[in-house]
C-alpha cells in the first residue's frame, strides 16, 4: 500500500514538472504564432499544472490518521481533490478552448505568423508529455496486475483514481497536441485560420470528455462504493465457515479511502453460545479478515436473528431478490 503511495507521488511529480515546463514554452509559442489552437493548448497545460498541485495535496491530505472528528479517516478527502481536478480541466482548459475557437470562427483571430516556432514548442511539448504519460500508464498497469484485473476494468473501477487522473490528462494532452498541430499547419496551408478554430474546438470537446469521465469516478467514489466484489464474496464465505455462525445475513462494505474497506457484517449466531463467546468470536473474526485483506480498514459485527421482518426489509430493498446464497436473508 505504502509502494502504491509513493509510486503515485512519482507519477504526480514526474507530471507537474513536465506539464510546468509545457505550459511556459506553449504561452510563449501561442503569443509569438497567433494560433488559436496553440493558446487552447497553453490553457489545458496550466490547467494541468494546478491540476498535479491538486492531486498532490490529494495525496498528502488523505493519508492523514484518523482522529476523533474523522473515525474513519480522511481516506475521502482524495476523492475531493481528484473532483477539483476534473472542474478545473473544464473550466481552465476546455471552456478556454472552446472560446478561442468560437472567437476564431467569428473573424476575432490574429493572423498566424512564426508557424515553426509552433511546431517546434508541440514536438517538444509531445516528447515530455509521452514521458510523464508512460509512467501513468506504467503505473497504472501494475496496479491492475496487483488488482489481478483487466486494465479498463480496473479504471472502472479502481478507489485509487491519482494514477487515473495523471493518465486521462496525460492522454487528453497527447491528443490535444495532436489537434494543435493539425491546426496549426492546415491553417499555414491553405491560409483558413477555420482549421485552428475547429482544432481549439476539438481540444474543447476531449478536454469535456476526460472532465465528465473523471467527475464520475470521483462522484461514485464520494458517494460510497461497495468493496471489489471479489473481497465481498471472500467475506462472506469466512464468515459463513465460522463454527459459530448459523448464517450470514447482511454484508454490508464501503470504500472510505484508497485501499481502506469498511465492512459491517450483520450475523445469526448460534443459539447455544453465552454472550463471552459471541464477543469473542467477533474479536476472532474481526482478526481474521484483517489478516486475510489488509485494505479492511475497520469491521463491525452484530449479532442479528435471520428471521427479523424488519431487517429482511432493508436487506430485500438494498439487494432484490433473495437467495439462499451466503449473505442473503433466507426466504421464508
């Protein structure tokens, strides 16, 4: 866990250094040439660049201890920060985009001059942009493979979206220079600065989507996800072999941070246990999971009679259909 923080504090610095370094040579590239797409491509950069100062306070901010006024940590304030990050690449870099184009297609832009500066500033801009790019993905990848899962799949669904958010920016600025460029030397070519306006346009819309897809992994993950449903099962099936346990009848887990799993578990012991051995086979299964799962972060367990109408309610509302699989309340 310790690793995956401090690999995602590499990607996040390898990307601020870059991105900085970027944003200065395309604001002095977009003065010099005129070029609309040139000065969207600016404003993504330094969008980026306060993005990364974003995602490092993410990072330093949620690895905070728990305390009295925050029992379960402050695992969420990354899913905040990364939140920030997807406003600001729509409102600092694709809003600007999105104006310079449409001020391009109404007559409002500067004749281009000094095209060659542009491209040499976007072949400089793509070579760092493909470093800091590799190493997101790299890092990426390895957390999929530790996740044992595909690498979309982990995007999808992953608690731990730093490495995600370098990695969609990273690719939406590859792609972006790639727009600027085109623009760039349609507009050198046949002398219809259209082409730079519909290439800052174009840079708009990548921008928006990488902003929509990031706001809604972050927004779920605020919200409240259930655990890998791989953890859940593996839950419910320790529970259920316990001696003790006649029958598992609510798991309930929640992501609350990066690698940090609540679980409650709502449990229907056997009659024949005193009130000492029911506490003590809390503790040892408290102990168990901890043990079998090191992102179980806290475990609550109460004792609860499977046949409670009440309960078998909420439990029916929360998941659908029954069944007789462990973790379920057993129909009647």
């Amino acid at each position: 866990m310790e690793d995956q923080q401090q690999e995602s504090r590499l990607t996040v610095l390898l990307a601020l250094v870059a991105n900085l370094g970027i944003a200065i040579a395309k604001i002095i590239a977009a003065v010099v040439t005129g070029s609309a797409s040139m000065a969207a491509e600016a404003a993504h950069s330094v969008a980026d660049t306060f993005n990364e100062l974003l995602l490092l306070a993410a990072l330093r901010r949620s690895g905070r201890p728990a305390d009295r006024r925050h029992p379960l940590g402050h695992g969420k304030e990354r899913y905040f920060w990364s939140l920030l990050v997807a406003v600001a690449i729509f409102g600092m870099g694709a809003l600007f985009a999105f104006v310079q184009g449409v001020q391009t297609f109404f007559g409002h832009s500067e004749p281009e001059k000094n095209a060659l500066v542009g491209y040499i500033v976007l072949g400089i801009a793509f070579v760092l942009e493909s470093i800091s790019w590799r190493q997101a993905i790299r890092q990426t990848r390895a957390n999929a493979r530790d996740d044992e899962k595909a690498f979309f799949d982990y995007i999808r669904t992953t608690d731990e979206p730093t490495s995600i958010s370098v990695l969609l920016e990273d690719s939406a600025a590859l792609i972006g220079l790639v727009l600027a460029f085109a623009g760039l030397g349609l507009h050198q070519l046949t002398g219809q600065a259209i082409w730079d306006g519909i290439a800052s346009i174009l840079i708009g819309l990548v921008l928006t989507a990488v902003a929509l897809l990031l706001g809604r992994i972050n927004m779920n993950l605020l919200i409240g996800n259930q655990a890998d449903p791989r953890l859940v099962r593996g839950v419910k099936e320790l529970l259920a072999a316990a001696p003790e346990i006649e029958w598992v009848v609510d798991i309930v887990t929640l992501t609350v941070g990066a690698d940090q799993v609540l679980v409650c578990a709502r449990l229907d012991f056997q009659d024949g246990l005193t009130a000492a051995q029911v506490e003590q086979t809390c503790v040892r299964l408290s102990q168990a999971l901890r043990a079998a799962w090191q992102e179980i972060d806290e475990v609550f367990i109460e004792p609860v009679p499977r046949d409670d109408p009440g309960l078998r309610d909420r439990v029916i509302a929360r998941y659908g259909r029954l069944t007789q699989q462990p973790g379920s309340v057993p129909p009647e």
